[in-house]
C-alpha cells in the first residue's frame, strides 16, 4: 500500500516498520470521535467558504456514511492502516475522489489526534461517573440497613472504638464522591478544543474555531497552538483520578477481604461473585476483591506510563506521544471493569450482624467511654485515662471484660465509679452517644446519608 506521504520518499516501507508504527490497533475504538471530528471540521470548512460549499455537503455525507458503515459492520477497519485519522480519509477518498482529499484542508494529525483522545475520553469520563454513581447508591442502600449494626472501628488493625457499618461503609461512600469531583474537574479540563492548531503552529486559513468546538460540544478552544497538539495533561490527570479512584476500591476490597476470612466473618459474599477452590473443598475466596486490589498497581502503572512518556518531550508533537493510549485506555478499561463486579458484589453480599456485634464486644472498645464517664462526673481526663488504663490491665488479669468487672473493682480506683457506669459504657451507649456531626450514631448518620444524597442529585 502506497503511503500518504509516497510523494517525498523514493522507497516502500519496511512492513516491520509499518506495523511498529502503526496505532490502528488501539486507535481504532476511536472511531466514532475521528469522524464526529471531521464531520465538524468539513461543516465549519464549509461555512467559511475555505471548501466549496457542496463539497463540505458531500464529506460530510460521505463521512456519515463511513460510520453507520462501521457501526453496522459493513466496513472493517484494515489493520495495516497506519492509523484510524488515515484509514477513514482513506477510505472517504476511495469513496469519493478528489472531494476527499479537501478534509484534511487547515488540519494536521497532530490536532486531530488531540481533538480525537479528548473527545473520546470524555464520553468515558461520563461513563465512568455514571458507574461511581450507581456504586455510591448500592453503599447508601446497604448504610441505611445498618445504622444499628455495631461493629469494632479499628486503627492499627487493633479494635479501637465501636462504630456502625453504616458509619463504615459511608467513609467509601465520602472517597467515592470526591472521585466523582475529581472526575468532572478533570473532564471540565479536557473539554477544550485544539482542532486549529495544525501541526504545531496554526494556519493561515480562515478557521471559525468558535464554530467547530460548539459543533463538537466543546466549552472552548486551546489558545496556543503549540499547546494545543502537544499538551496530553488530561491524559495524566484523567490517570491520577482514576489511580485514586482504584486506590479507594482497593482499600474497600482489601477490608471485604478480612471481612470474608474465618477470622473477621463479618460478611459473606453471594456464591455467584466468589469463587472455589480446585483443591480445598471448604474454600470460597473473594477472588473479584483481590483482583481490583491487584489491578490497582495496573492502573498505578498506566500513570507512571503516561507522566514518563511526557517528561521529556520538547514542543511540540513528538511520536512518543502515541503512547498516551494504551496506557490511558488501560486506565479506563480496567476502572469500568472492576466497578462494574464490585457493586453488584457488595449489592448481594451477606452482613453478618451479630459477629460483627460480637467482635465489637470484646477488646475493651468501650474504655475511652469509660474514661469519659471519670470526665463527666468532673475528673480532668489525663487521670480518668490512666485509672481506665488500669482497669483494663485488672480486667486482662482476671480474664474478664469492662462490662463484667464487679463495681467494687471500680470503685477501688475511684469513687466516682457507680452502677451507672455499665450503662455509659455499653456498647449501644457507645455509639448512640457520638452523635456529633460525622459521628457514627444513627441519626448523625443518616445525616450524613442525607447530606450526601443532596450533593449527589
Ligand atoms: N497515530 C498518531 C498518534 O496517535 C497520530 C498523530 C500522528 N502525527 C504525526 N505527525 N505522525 O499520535
């Protein structure tokens, strides 16, 4: 096949070259953003008498033609096109001759790449937005089924303070909005247009950049050409947000992961999204869990792909910068893959309340609660810390718990201790009582269930 630049060169390329040089192969999905783009370029084109009028009429048709064609199938993308931008005016030309040659007129592959990813990625930015959506809905309906359900908070991987699972769960809920944020910044970023910027330093013709990015939905233009084709920003940030974005699942996976082992039994996932063992009959693993947490160095990496790639590269275009996609698409394929398992995971686990109430039971989770009964009843809370501390050590001593210590042990390290101390540090007293804002009792909680379901909408 005879290259579009068969004009300056005297010799065929190498075929290893061609296939080494040649994006087709993952540029192809862009397909639909590459002819949108076009469409708006020959109208625009049209419009400001740069192209006959009928001319602009017939790409334009032409074009259409081209996607319904590869929508439906009739037309197959040829895989030794170099890429997609040169296998649809490629194909325009076969199908309409000199007409086709017009398109490309005030326009360079470095701007149309350019309009093309950001075009493309921010169809997946709203994607993706609709999935984090749907996945802080299944975490708000499984909140508001437990706003009573006490379970062990925890630092250190050592129980710490009771909480609720509503309370815990609403945390990821939290990350998961401020992704949301991140993605739509990110998005506002990328919906600029740079098709004007040509190869790197515009044109001498009469564009109406106006015109094309309304046409293409655009909020503006890029106001440097050289910017414009050489900037890839929303690339790397859409990959932060994104590595973020996974960093959060993973947490959320790696906790499910505990909650799943014998040792935790707090929750147990649905047998259609866990798997077996091919030896160890009593095995059921969380196997979509350790995926998206093994995933997340992928996403990580796609990051470091795209932030390496660019770090070197003088203005303006340079060809490294055809590495942007599949690290980019990577990002964006694995994210929408493992939200699309995890919420219908966590829709249909199983939450094993009274374990999760057992475990809080134990551990002394209640002795800051303790300490702060000393308070209440006007001991400064550095000594009603240390007398608890001691209480604790009493109780380790005589294997028992805080609930079960006799009063005549408390009152022997101080006599503000009275029978109503085994109310104030009940579990239920325990978390009822922290009802201050972002606190974890029930109503604070549903507060901030409210509250979020506000930003949401
Ligand atoms: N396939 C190329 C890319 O993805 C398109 C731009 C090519 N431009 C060029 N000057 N060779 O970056």
């Amino acid at each position: 096949m005879a290259m579009m630049w068969a004009g300056r060169f005297s010799k065929e390329i190498d075929s290893r070259v061609n296939d080494f040089n040649s994006s087709i192969k993952f540029d192809a999905r862009m397909y639909c953003s590459d002819i949108e783009g076009s469409i708006a370029h020959a109208t625009m084109l049209g419009e400001q008498g740069i192209i006959d009028k009928d001319e602009s009429l017939k790409i334009i048709d032409g074009l259409r033609g081209i996607l319904a064609d590869l929508d439906s199938g009739a037309l197959e993308i040829d895989p030794n096109a170099e890429d997609i931008h040169m296998f649809v005016e490629q194909v325009l030309t076969s199908r309409l001759g000199d007409t086709g040659k017009r398109l490309h007129t005030a326009r360079s592959r470095n701007d149309q790449v350019a309009v093309d990813i950001r075009h493309y990625l921010r169809g997946e930015c709203d994607e993706i937005a609709a999935l984090i959506r749907e996945l802080i809905e299944t975490i708000v309906s499984i909140a508001q089924e437990h706003y009573y359900t006490v379970m062990p908070g925890y630092t250190h991987m050592q129980r710490a303070q009771p909480v609720t699972f509503a309370h815990h769960v609403m945390a990821y809920a939290q990350m998961l909005m401020r992704d949301l944020d991140r993605l739509s910044d990110c998005r506002r970023r990328m919906n600029v247009m740079p098709l004007g910027s040509c190869a790197l330093a515009g044109t001498t013709y009469p564009l109406d950049r106006e015109r094309t990015a309304e046409l293409l939905g655009f909020d503006t233009y890029t106001d440097n050409s050289l910017d414009g084709v050489s900037d890839r920003d929303f690339c790397c940030e859409l990959a932060g947000v994104l590595s973020i974005l996974m960093m959060h699942l993973s947490r959320f996976s790696e906790e499910i992961i505990l909650w799943c082992s014998w040792e935790f039994k707090f929750i147990e996932l649905d047998d259609a999204y866990s798997t077996g063992s091919s030896i160890m009959p009593q095995k059921k693993n969380p196997d979509i869990t350790e995926l998206i947490r093994g995933k997340t160095g992928r996403v990580y990496g796609d990051l470091t792909t795209l932030l390496s790639m660019m770090k070197n590269l003088p203005l303006a275009y340079n060809k490294d910068m055809q590495e942007d996609k599949e690290a980019i698409f990577d990002a964006v394929d694995t994210v929408k893959l493992c939200i699309s398992t995890f919420t219908p995971m966590l829709a249909t686990m199983t939450v094993l309340k009274d374990n999760m109430r057992r475990a809080a039971a134990k551990g002394f989770i209640n002795a800051t609660d303790c300490a702060d009964y000393l308070v209440k009843k006007g001991m400064p809370f550095r000594s009603a810390y240390k007398i608890t501390g001691t209480l604790v050590a009493r109780c380790i001593e005589l294997d028992t718990t805080l609930e079960e210590l006799p009063i005549s042990e408390y009152k022997k390290l101080s006599e503000l201790f009275d029978e109503d101390v085994y109310k104030a540090i009940s579990l239920d007293t325990c978390v009822m009582q922290r009802s201050v804002e972002g606190g974890p009792a029930p109503e604070a909680v549903a507060r901030q269930v409210e509250r979020l379901k506000t930003k949401l909408r």
